[in-house]
C-alpha cells in the first residue's frame, strides 16, 4: 500500500465518520477489532486517522474499535471541499 492509497482510503474513511457524526446526533461509529485487522488496508488507514488525531478510538480494552471525528478532522473535511 503506498502512502497515496493510504491517505486516500484515510479520507473517504474520516468522511464517512464526519457523516455519521452528524447522521447520528455525534454519535462514534463501533466496529469488530476483528473485522478491522482482517483488512489490512483500512487498519493502516485507520491507524493513521488516530495518530494524525482526526480520529479517537474510545473501545480500548475492548473487542471493538469506537471511533468518533475530533474537531481536527472536522477541520480537515472541511479544508478539503
């Protein structure tokens, strides 16, 4: 996975998180810790969302990644349309 496929699967990852932010009254969106590490592609996009801080993962210690937009990555969604 190059770096531009990484970042361009990070975006359409953090859009749909900016969406359901809004769909579902701020609402984080939970998903199988399984399911996200059978895919490697979205692990590292994900993983990368975090470390930026567009994204936080509330689920730690948990079977399921929670993951919820941050303000930045509002900001970022934004700045980019």
């Amino acid at each position: 996975m190059t770096n531009e496929e990484r970042n361009n699967l990070s975006d359409l990852l953090l859009q749909s998180l900016y969406d359901y932010h809004f769909a579902n009254n701020g609402g984080s969106y939970t998903l199988p810790k399984a399911m996200v590490n059978a895919d490697v592609k979205s692990k590292l996009a994900i993983e990368y969302l975090i470390e930026k801080e567009y994204a936080t993962d509330s689920g730690r210690g948990s079977d399921n990644l929670v993951l919820a937009i941050t303000s930045q990555g509002m900001d970022y969604i934004k700045n980019m349309h």
